[in-house]
C-alpha cells in the first residue's frame, strides 16, 4: 500500500438527512379529464402545475396563475427522486427542463369498436343520432361481447338505454350481468326498467342477420324464470349498440420504463396491489390516474384526482418534508459498488456515487422496507431501527455470538 | 433447544395479526415476536440466529402476495425461507421447524392456528427424537 493510498481519509455513510427539499410545483402527463382536475386542484392548494399534453388542446386553466400548459408536448426524461425530480419535456420540437416535486400520470386508454358485429354503433355514435332527435323504433345493447364491459361503458349503456325508452324506443339490453357497483346505477337500472327497456341476460355471441331496414338477433335467454322451451328470443332491432372495447396505450411500456415504475399484466399502469389503490406508485411522488390505470368512470376518475391533489398537497407540504421515516444508509468503506441495492430496490432508491464510487440510497426516495439490508452481499447497509443485532437480541442473547 | 418459537413479522402484516392474535389470548408463552418492517429484511443468517439461540421452531409472517407494500419483499421472503430450510436440511434439523406464512393484517385467528401447528409439531418432533 502506497502512502498516498494509507492517507485516504475514511469515507463516511452520508448522514440521514433531516428534512428533504420538496420543490412546489408539480408535473402532470395527460390533460384529459383525470389530469385537468389534478391540475385545477393542484392550483388551488397553491401549487405550482406543468401540464405535458400530447394533443393540441387540454382542459382549460381559466388564466390560473402557476399553471404552464405545454402542448403537443411529450415527457422523454425523469430524474431524481420525490421533492426534487428533473424532467425532459420535449414541447413543440423544443427541449424544456423543468424541476417538480411531484409527478402525475393521467394519460389516456386506447379504444376500438367492438369487432365483426354487423350493422353495429358505438356508444358514441348512438348518443350522436340521438342528440340529432333522429327517430329510432327499437335498438338493441349489446353489452359483454369480447371482454366484460367496464363499469364506465356499462353505465353509459344504461343512461342511454333510459333516455331512449322514454322517447318511446323500444330497448332490448343484452349483458352477461347488470352492473351496478356505482352511486346511483341501481336506481338507473330500475328506472330504465320501468320505462319498459327489457334486460336479457345472455352469455354466448347472439347470432345476428341483417334483414331489409332492420337486423334480426338471435340469442338465449338465460334469465332465471325463462324457461329451457322459451329461451331462444328472436329480436328485432334497427340500431344494434356496442361498447367499445378497451387496449392500454402503445405508448404505456416507453413510459413506464422512463418513470421506474411497473406495469400490469395487461399492460395498464399499476399492478394490482391493494397497498397503490389510490394511485400511488412504487415511487414516492409518483401518482397514476385515470384510465391509464384501467377504464374507469367519470365520476371515478375525478375522485381518485382530487384525493390525489390532496395527498400530493400534503406530501409537498411548505417547501421541504421531514424525513419521517425510517432510511438505510450504505457504509461506502465496505460497500463493493455490485449496486445489488440498485436492482433490487422495489422504490428506486439506490443510486450510485459516481466520487465516492459506492452506492447511496436516496432519503427522499426510501421506505425503509430493508430489502436491501438483506440483500446486500457486503453487509454494506444499515438501517438504524432494524439492524442486525436489534433484529436478533431477543432470542440470541444466551450464548450465541 | 429451549422449546421457544420464533415469530419474524412483517410491521405492516404479521404484526398487526400477531396484535389480534394476543387481543384474542391462546398465543403461547414460548412465543418471541421479533417486528421487521417488511419480511424481505429478513435474511438467512436471522432465521439461523434464531436456531442457534435455541429456537425450536421459526415462523415468518409477511404480506399476502400482491399486497405487499414493498411490491416484492414478500416473494424474498418466501425464498430465503426455502433457501434457509435447505441448510437446515444439511445439518440434519427438520425443515419444517422453519414456516412461511402469508397473513393479512385482520388474520389473528390465524395466526394463532400457525403458532398452534408449530407448537405441536416441535413437540411431536422432540418425543421422537
């Protein structure tokens, strides 16, 4: 060993710090209906909102100040950690730099139309021909077709079937189940029944033949009191209505992978995991809302965004958040640089010090779950509460070293 | 082998239960909580400590999968449990003297029904050896 190596001071673990800056501001993704409420919300807890909009226009401001709207604008860059991330917006063919406390991901859900069902319309396009007062005689829902239809489509279905059986249409609803898990749908359900829409249940692909001006559907009855020599209906209906079906957005995984966050099995944001249920993430500071989590309806959607607006409210407090809880520390004399800790952190916590060549975990970023304690080849970190020696005092004190 | 039980517990999960479980009493006297903030902080050489203390028998109580706060700590845990029964395989101890248990927090029942299988198990186990 040289001199010059033996005189190398002893690099010591970085200190916990005790509060964490929490810059007041906040990035939004997406200016739907989901990302425009956090947004408003936001603003009114006297937070500061970038909102990155892909299309040309988003939900209006009405002039709030703090608020910068970028348009046609695409997040291509995240760093940091919760209270002071650094993020690349690519705005117009511009590249902007913005520091946020806290980021919100409400990008939207990829739609298509029920496949290969002929003489069909969209929720969409009914809703259009009735705005448009065009008389109808008899339509028909076909509701549960590829995949169940989400709770949001299914009560737009019900709404539009009520409206069209008190202009005197006569409405037949076909469904695998009538959902009604939502403020206010079962009373829907009962009004549209007494206005004479006739809910069939029905599992398997009615058969369906176009006739001159209308179509016919064949399909099974499977409601309980239909008997086996009643159950095949033969209906007939002008309109045959279908939901659309739902994909997540091709742009979901790109995304994921720049904000370190997972996806689920059918590629939404946010594995089912009761713990994220009101849209937290694996990262402190990174929230997801709305449909990119699944379809979800209106009236679900604008909750889930205020009560985010209010945690993050809360979470960016004034400027700065105690560190209120409980953060491993890497000793860099024994640490090997393997970044182990990096992998396995399930928060996103472990980084690397380029000049102390040892890894650091990020206070703003740890929960102090100790995946990494355990994990460590080089018994390198430490967490204060939950060290090695707390954790077996109780039971290794007689004898055992 | 002093015939205590060793119970690792995941703060968020298996302390909660183990709270209920004491409310609901039955729990034995040989039992030793030992709280971890999530079950993936547990690592082999704990769960061997435990042994060498004299533990007869250690359960691990963490979240049910897909509920785990630390989204993977859980599914560490399990492993490191099977890992660990491997080693105590090898020097000749019973690996089911080592238990791994999902368990949500309102689930004292059963966890007093683990501690209870285990109890009889370690002892079953004495008398034949």
């Amino acid at each position: 060993m040289t001199a010059q190596e033996m005189a190398k001071p002893v690099r010591k673990p970085l200190a916990v710090p005790e509060k964490v800056p929490a810059t007041q501001r906040v990035l939004v993704v997406g200016g739907g209906v989901s990302g425009g409420t956090a947004a408003r919300m936001l603003l009114g807890f006297g937070l500061e909102v970038v909102l990155v909009e892909k299309g040309a226009g988003a939900q209006p401001f009405e002039g709030q100040a703090g608020a910068e709207l970028l348009t046609e604008a695409r997040l291509v860059g995240l760093e940091g950690n919760f209270g002071d991330f650094k993020a690349t917006i690519e705005a117009g063919g511009q590249i902007v730099w913005r520091t946020v406390g806290a980021v919100v991901v409400a990008v939207g859900v990829r739609t298509e139309p029920a496949k290969e069902v002929p003489l069909a319309i969209t929720l969409t396009d009914f809703r259009r021909r009735m705005a448009a007062g065009e008389p109808i005689r008899n339509v028909c829902f076909l509701m549960d077709l590829e995949q169940s239809t989400p709770l949001a489509e299914f009560s737009l279905g019900l709404q539009f079937a009520f409206e069209a059986a008190q202009k005197k249409t006569s409405v037949y609803f076909l469904c695998r189940d009538v959902k009604v898990a939502e403020e206010g749908l079962e009373r829907l359900y009962r009004s549209a029944r007494e206005e004479g829409v006739l809910f069939i249940k029905n599992e398997a692909r009615p058969t369906i033949a176009p006739l001159a001006e209308a179509a016919s559907i064949q399909v099974m009855d499977l409601s309980p009191g239909a008997g086996s020599h009643l159950s095949r209906l033969c209906l007939t209906a002008e309109v045959i209505v279908v939901p659309e079906a739902f994909f997540p957005s091709e742009d979901n995984p790109g995304l994921a992978a720049l904000l370190a966050t997972d996806l689920d099995t059918k590629g939404y944001f946010q594995p089912a995991n009761v713990r994220l249920a009101v849209g937290r993430t694996n990262r402190r500071g990174l929230f997801v809302l709305g449909d990119c989590r699944g379809p979800s309806s209106v009236a679900e959607t604008i909750e889930r965004a205020e009560a985010t607006a209010q945690e993050i409210a809360s979470l960016l407090g004034e400027g700065e958040k105690k560190v209120d809880w409980p953060v491993a520390v890497v000793d860099p004399e024994k640490c090997a640089y393997c970044l182990t800790c990096n992998r396995i952190c399930p928060h996103k916590a472990a980084g690397m010090n380029l000049e102390e060549e040892s890894a650091v975990i990020y206070a703003s970023a740890c929960y102090g779950c100790g995946l990494c304690v355990a994990e460590c080849p080089s018994v390198a970190i430490t967490i204060e509460k939950f060290s090695d020696a707390a954790l077996v005092s109780s039971f290794a004190s007689g004898g055992a070293g | 082998m002093n015939g205590k039980l060793v119970a690792f517990c995941c703060e968020r999960s298996g302390m909660v239960a183990w709270q209920e479980a004491q409310a609901n009493g039955g729990l034995p006297a040989e039992l030793e909580v030992v709280a971890v903030p999530c079950a993936g902080r547990i690592g082999m050489v704990h769960l061997l400590k435990a042994f060498e203390g004299g533990a007869a028998g250690v359960m691990v109580f963490a979240c049910i999968k897909d509920s785990c706060d630390s989204l993977r700590g859980n599914l560490h845990a399990e492993k490191r449990c099977e890992s660990t029964r491997a080693i105590l395989r090898s020097v000749g101890m019973e690996p089911e003297r080592l238990e791994f248990c999902s368990i949500a927090p309102p689930m004292g029942a059963e966890f007093s029904e683990v501690v209870r299988t285990m109890m009889e198990k370690v002892s079953s186990e004495e008398r034949e050896g």
